[in-house]
C-alpha cells in the first residue's frame, strides 16, 4: 500500500452521557461512562493499542473534607487506580447494536495481567505514568490514598485491558466494518475502591472528572477489505472454595479457549472497605493441583504436586516453598504462551514484590503488608484455534494443607476464573458475526 495514501487522525473525545458537574461515581456522579467512536463510508482504522481513557480520580471523605495523610486509606497497587473504579467495560459496534466483548470482574483481571506479565522496571516506569500501577513491597505497599494532591485529583492516562483493543491489529471502523464502537464502563461502589482500616471510618468515596477518550486513528483514500477480525475475550466465572480439597466444574460454553488462570481471595473480605477487593491472595499451602477435562485429565496427565507442607509453618501462617510447577503453568496460561517465551514477570523466585518464597497467607488484605502475585492457570493452545469446551466439563480439583484456606481458618475462598477464548467477527454487507 502507498503509505502517501494513509492519514494519521489522533482523537480526543469527552463521553457523551457528561453531566452538568462532570463527575462519574457511584455515589456524586453517574455510575456509566460512554464513548462513541463514529463510523465512516471512507476506510478508517482504530489502533486499538493507542486507545487511552484520561481523566482526574479524586478521594475524600464523604462528608468532602479530605482524608487524613497519617490515615490508613489504599488503592490496591498492581490494579492501579483507574482499574480499581471498573467493575464492567463493555465494547459494542455503533451501527449494528451488537456487543463484542463484555469483560467483567475487570477489577480482577487487571491485577493478574499486571503482575504476571509485567516485572518491577514495567510496573515502576510505563504503567505507573498510566494507570498508577506500582509494585507492592515493603518499599513500594500501597497507593496511599491521602497524597496532598488527591483533594485536588489525581491525573491518569489508563489503557484499556479488553481483547479486541488489544488484538494486535487495527480496528475498521468504517460502516464496511464494525460501523464505529461504543465503549461503557461501569464503575464500582465506594466500598470496592477505596480500601484500609480507616477507610471504612472515613466512608472514604471517589470520583472521577475530566474525563477524555485519546486514540490514533488511520484514514486511507483505498484499503484492502478487512472482512475478518480475530482477538481474544476475557471470559469470567465466580466459584467458591469451602474445604481443602474442593472440586470446582461448569461447562464454560466456549469453542476455542487458549487458557484459564484463576486469582483468589476470601468471600468475607468481598464489598468490605476494611480489606483490599483486588488483592491476589495466597491459598493457604497447596498441595496438589489437577485439570481435567469431562473427568479426565487433561491438557496434563498428573496431578501437579508441591513440597510446601515439608517446610510447615502454619502457626506463622507463612509459605517457605515455591510452587515451581503451579506458577509455571499459570504464567503460561495469562501470557497464552510457553514458558520459555515469557521474558517478565512480577513473580520471581525470592521476590519481596510477589512474596514467592516468604509470604504471608493474608498479606495484601489490609494495605500496610507486601502484597502477593498469586494464582493458578493452565495453558491450552499458544498457537491454534484453542480447545472447544462448549460442551464439556472442565473442572479443577485444588488440595490444600488441612482446613488451613487462607491462613487462619477454613474461610471460604472466591474463585475468579478467566476463561481467554479465541473469537473471529466475519464482516459482511449485511452487518458483522462473531464466532465465540
């Protein structure tokens, strides 16, 4: 193609549902935020990679005073700030009406993605400019909340983390195409954001204000019909664990998933302000891990097996051992590639920002303690059309040390499953349609 021939456009677009006082909250705004990205007759692509979401958080309490900078109030670190306000981003062509991807539980996949393909250079640099994404140690722990500046805002330019913005390829836009997209973020309730022991005393609450849309968009006189589009959706699934040896199975529905990662976290802490919603937390000591597929074992034929329960310390609540082979697997499942292809990473052998070696069983819970990078996951396919679990049963089966869930007692545990699925929108003069 004659490159004399392509346009660069960078947009700047404010949501179209805006409200008189410009904020977007759960509690002194309007919970929705929508974007419209227009159609056009001409060939015109959105680079899905460059699209930005720019915008002011501010906290307080809720009487508007601001909160106190000795105060304990947190935003979860490898979540980032913005992330933290997401509960759903869904994105739907313009002209057609018709949904493409829904990710929910958004506030706990971002987490995973962060730390598990990220390492501490990336999350310290690039994505701190971003969406204030940080590394949790001991250094680092958590956003505080109080900064001087927060009564006045914090400014972010936050990426999105959904697959068909981040497909690798540019987005046709033109009414040929998708005929344009609407991007719909809803955002959580105060209790899920702002988190700490004072949090919950403070009432702490956000909003958010000067909010934008940016992207770079490709104008061309001519172009090849794009008349197939793949990426990969994020799927997700909420189970519960209530024993050491839990089984948790569904059938997923779905025809070409590359793989499934898992993050956990105890129910009781879920909507409590006193406790981080995002937090990847540890699973007590595992024992032993198995996929299986309609009851067989499947993509691996053994069950994955630890030594943590050689090195006991449950009284100090405390993991001395690596799970080489469960990390393994599960950096492979949220990369969607082999190991020997993933270059960083969050979750290191004797990493104090992951806490592989040492880590405590509650930690990242209350925002004062190094957090972790836990989860489990399993790899599919790096390079096909993925495993068709439409119809069938896939489960996992998880052994932990005795009753000892999640460090103090056999709490039940929350399961977000994660389900990446390879899907393909065929374009036609009669509109679009995907195949899940």
């Amino acid at each position: 193609m004659n490159l004399s021939q392509v346009r660069k456009q960078k947009i700047l677009l404010n949501p179209v549902n805006a409200v008189s006082n410009g904020r977007y909250s759960s509690k002194s705004g309007i919970p929705l935020i929508k974007f419209d990205l227009s159609a056009s007759d001409a060939p015109m692509f959105l680079d899905g990679d460059s699209l930005r979401i720019n915008g002011k958080i501010t906290s307080n309490k809720s009487d508007g005073t601001a909160l106190g900078n000795t105060d304990k109030n947190f935003v979860d670190n490898f979540c980032g700030r913005f992330s933290n306000c997401i509960d759903t981003c869904t994105i739907s062509s313009k002209r057609l009406n018709q949904c493409i991807e829904r990710v929910n539980n958004y506030w706990r996949i971002v987490p995973t993605v962060v730390s598990a393909q990220h390492g501490n250079e990336d999350i310290n640099t690039a994505l701190s400019h971003e969406g204030d994404h940080y590394e949790t140690n001991f250094l680092g722990r958590h956003s505080l909340v109080a900064r001087g500046d927060d009564s006045k805002g914090k400014s972010f330019s936050s990426r999105l983390y959904a697959g068909v913005l981040n497909s690798g390829q540019h987005i046709d836009l033109s009414n040929a195409g998708l005929g344009g997209l609407v991007i719909e973020i809803l955002l959580k309730p105060d209790v899920s954001v702002v988190f700490g022991t004072d949090a919950a005393t403070n009432d702490a609450t956000y909003f958010l204000s000067d909010l934008t849309l940016s992207a770079c968009m490709y104008h061309m006189d001519s172009a090849p019909k794009q008349s197939t589009f793949a990426f990969n959706s994020l799927s997700t699934v909420f189970q519960t664990i209530n024993s050491s040896t839990s089984v948790v199975a569904l059938t997923p529905g779905l025809r070409q998933v590359s793989s499934v990662f898992v993050n956990f976290m105890n129910t009781s802490e879920i909507g409590n302000q006193s406790n981080n919603s995002c937090r990847l937390g540890n699973i007590g000591q595992v024992r032993g891990l198995r996929y299986s597929l309609n009851g067989a074992l499947h993509p691996l034929s053994y069950r994955m097996l630890t030594d943590e329960e050689a090195n006991d310390a449950t009284t100090t609540h405390h993991t001395y051992r690596a799970r080489t082979l469960i990390d393994r697997q599960y950096l492979q499942s949220v990369a969607i590639k082999n190991y020997d292809g993933i270059r960083r990473t969050a979750l290191g052998w004797n990493n104090w920002n992951s806490g592989v070696v040492d880590r405590s069983q509650t930690a990242n819970n209350k925002g004062c303690e190094q957090g972790t990078a836990s989860g489990i996951g399993i790899l599919y396919d790096a390079f096909g059309t993925g495993e068709d679990l439409s119809q069938v049963v896939f489960s996992f089966e998880l052994e932990a040390s005795g009753t000892d869930l999640d460090g103090t007692a056999a709490k039940a545990q929350g399961a977000y499953m994660v389900f990446l699925n390879k899907n393909q929108i065929v374009m036609g003069p009669d509109g679009i349609s995907i195949s899940r």
